[in-house]
C-alpha cells in the first residue's frame, strides 16, 4: 500500500517536470518580446462630409446610387 502511494507521487512528480521542461521548449519567456505603440491621426474635432458622398440639397443627404441600366422600381403609378 505504502509502496502504490510512493509510486504514484513519483510518477505524478516525474510527469510535472516533464511537462515543465516540454512546454518551455515550445514557449519563450515573456522577455523575449517587444511591444510597440501605435498612434492614429484621430482627432475630436469634426470634418466637413465629402461632397461627393453627401449631396447638401437632397432631403436624405446620401447620393443616389445606379447600378448599370436599373431603373427606379419603387416609382409609384404617377
């Protein structure tokens, strides 16, 4: 009984210093990398739209979009 016990501890020993020693083979420390800051052109204050994506004197201010020869189908009977 005392010698399944002392066993196990040992192998359960021997497992965690083998897995210690494989997984610092696979994993670098923490100092081996570096770190850099990156800055944006961000700013809080507000831009003037692109006028070729806003139009000022539509009532919804997106400019309308067509694709190839599409007409309006959400005309209704006029």
């Amino acid at each position: 009984m005392k010698t399944d016990l002392a066993s196990s501890i040992g192998i359960a020993i021997v497992g965690v210093l083998i897995a210690y020693f494989v997984c610092n083979i696979f994993i670098s420390s923490i100092e081996d990398y570096t770190f850099s800051v990156v800055t944006t052109g961000v700013s809080a204050e507000p831009s003037n739209p692109d006028p070729e994506i806003f139009n000022y004197e539509a009532l919804n201010p997106t400019v309308e979009v067509y694709v190839g020869d599409s007409t309006d189908n959400n005309q209704e009977n006029q």
